[in-house]
C-alpha cells in the first residue's frame, strides 16, 4: 500500500535538507544580520539515509537534496552514490530512484560529473538575475555570476538532464529580468522556471503586490516571443511553455495566483530530521526523535504514516487566516 494522505493524495515525493547552511545571501530569503550558517544543525548522512531507505520503501519514488546549500557538505557525492543504491516500488516492481538536488550552483562546475556518476539525476539551479551585477546585489556575493553559470554549463556536459533554472520573481526588484531569461533559455539550452515569491523569507515583509504572477510573466514574455503551453499533468508544480519556434522552454510556478495544494505529492525533511507536511506548516513531526529513542524501521513507518495523514489541505496565502510557517525557507528546504 503506497504512502497517502486523507485527502488521497499519493505521496511519492521527498525532498530532504541536508544543510541550513548557505554560501549566498539572497535578500529575499536571508536578512543577513545572522550570517550564514546553521542554525538548527546538520544530521550525519547516516541518519538522512535510514529515513530515506524507510520512505522508499513505503513508495517514495523521488528524492530531491536541498539546504541551505546541499554541496557545502563533504561527503555529498558519496551520499548520492548511497541513495542511489536504493530502489523504489512495491511488489517486486523495482524501479531506480530519481534523485535530483537544488544548488546556488556556486561549487556545481567541479561537482557536476561526480555527481553524475554517483547516481544523480537532475539538478536545478538558483539564478535570479542574468546581469553579473543585479546577481551580486541579490546575492550579497560579488563575483558569483561566472561561477555560476561554469556550473550550469558543466552539469549540462555531465547529462544531468532536464537541466532547471530557477529565478524567483520579485516586483520592483528582478522583474525586468524575464525577458532576458527568456533569452537565456533560448542560448543555455536550460529550462528556466519563474517563481511566484512567497511569504518565506526571514524578514516577513512579504504583501501581495511584490508577487510577479503568472499572467504577468507570460504578457512580458510574449513581448519578446510568443509562447506555447505543454499539457499540464496534475502533480506538476510548474506550467511549462516552449516558444513558438520550439527553441527553448519556460516554466512558471504559481503558488500565490494558481495554487496546485489539491494534487501535491510532496514531504521535506529538515536538516535536522523534523518531517514538513507543507511549506507552510506551523509545526514540526520530529523524526529523528523516534530514531534517537530506538525506534525500529516499521515503528519509524507508523509515525510517518500518521504524520503524513495530517497533510495540509493547502496553504493560505493572501487569505485573512494566513499564519507564516513555523520556519523560513532556508531553513526548511526548498
């Protein structure tokens, strides 16, 4: 019987911190005035493994590494070659896990091919502005642009394919940045995902009118090219669209405007072992608590299992019940 919640939803999707510690501060996630490292702790990868190797087993089919930055932790590339020895499916049917990570892609270039052949599948890339200079400032990382795009070009040689930018839209601040990742896409042979920006950052300043949303990126965009929508399958966070001359693809992930909480199929886990049902949740499940005190493989599955049954319905963004998360992104995970 696969993972579910009491809504239905199946959850086949993990996505696991294995740092809060970060090399960027990006002034719409970090303040700055903490410095950038860990603040709730990091677990051994052993620790990381075992409750992955529960979840596979209960129907896990993903796994994304996230932080912080994921490749600040020594020892990464073995963990990928570890869990990519897992197998997911139940009943004999087993499949290779897809494991995928998500980097500010500052360290990628030299990483990039012992990844891939440790077992990873995919990347994703933090990149919010295509101009050396707007990157620093939103960075606070002078310098950073070229290291940056070494390493997407790097994890494009390597196959770590489909190869995702990410840029998180902001207005007032990057929004004049969409027809330029367009450009972008169109030259790096990169899929780029604009994001709708949420209320996860740690300054709380977050209000309606800074979300750059999903009508407004595809009416700029169409200034520069025209596009055209793929079909959309449920699960997927992202709208993807190709241009009308089939160079290039451009993805929006709208959770501000088009919330897409009904089919999720998603976990975290935070670096320091606590289960996050949504991004938005204002309490942790403690895993590895369960694992400290002794807990048995099947006695970490039933906790999963009556966490996981109290999933979010969805978020509340925008509404007047609206509570911030318990935790800021990078603290979370993206």
């Amino acid at each position: 019987m696969f993972l579910s919640d009491k809504f239905g939803r199946r959850i086949a999707d993990l996505r696991i911190s294995i740092t809060d510690r970060c090399n960027y501060k990006c002034v719409y996630c970090r303040t700055g005035n903490e410095g950038a490292g860990a603040f709730y702790g990091d677990l051994p990868f052993a620790d990381y493994l075992r409750m992955t190797r529960v979840l596979v087993g209960m129907g896990i089919t993903k796994v994304r590494l996230t932080g912080g930055e994921p490749l600040l932790r020594k020892g990464v590339v073995e963990f990928v070659r570890e869990l990519a020895s897992l197998r997911s499916g139940k009943n004999g049917n087993s499949e290779p896990l897809d494991i995928a990570l998500t980097t500010n892609g500052h360290l990628l270039a030299e990483l990039a091919q012992p990844l891939k052949e440790a077992g990873l599948t995919r990347v994703t890339v933090s990149m919010d502005a295509v101009d050396p200079d707007r990157f620093a400032r939103i960075t606070r990382v002078p310098g950073g642009y070229d290291r940056v795009l070494a390493g997407i070009r790097a994890a494009r040689r390597a196959g770590l394919w489909p190869l995702k930018v990410n840029c998180v839209l902001m207005r007032g601040f990057n929004e004049d940045q969409i027809i330029p990742f367009g450009m972008f896409a169109r030259e790096e042979g990169v899929t780029v995902r604009f994001i709708e920006f949420m209320p996860l950052e740690e300054d709380r300043l977050w209000t309606p009118t800074t979300v750059v949303t999903l009508e407004e990126i595809l009416t700029r965009m169409a200034e520069y090219r025209s596009l055209v929508e793929f079909p959309h399958a449920r699960s997927e966070t992202a709208r993807r669209y190709h241009f009308d001359d089939g160079i290039g693809e451009i993805g929006i992930i709208a959770p501000v405007s088009h919330p897409f909480c009904g089919h999720c199929s998603r976990i975290r886990i935070t670096s320091d072992g606590k289960i996050r049902t949504c991004l938005f949740s204002v309490w942790d499940h403690d895993l590895y608590a369960e694992m400290r005190r002794g807990a048995s493989d099947d006695e970490l599955a039933e906790f999963i299992r009556g966490v996981v049954m109290k999933k979010e319905e969805r978020h509340h963004i925008g509404e007047p019940d609206f509570v911030p998360a318990s935790r800021t992104m990078v603290h979370i995970g993206g």
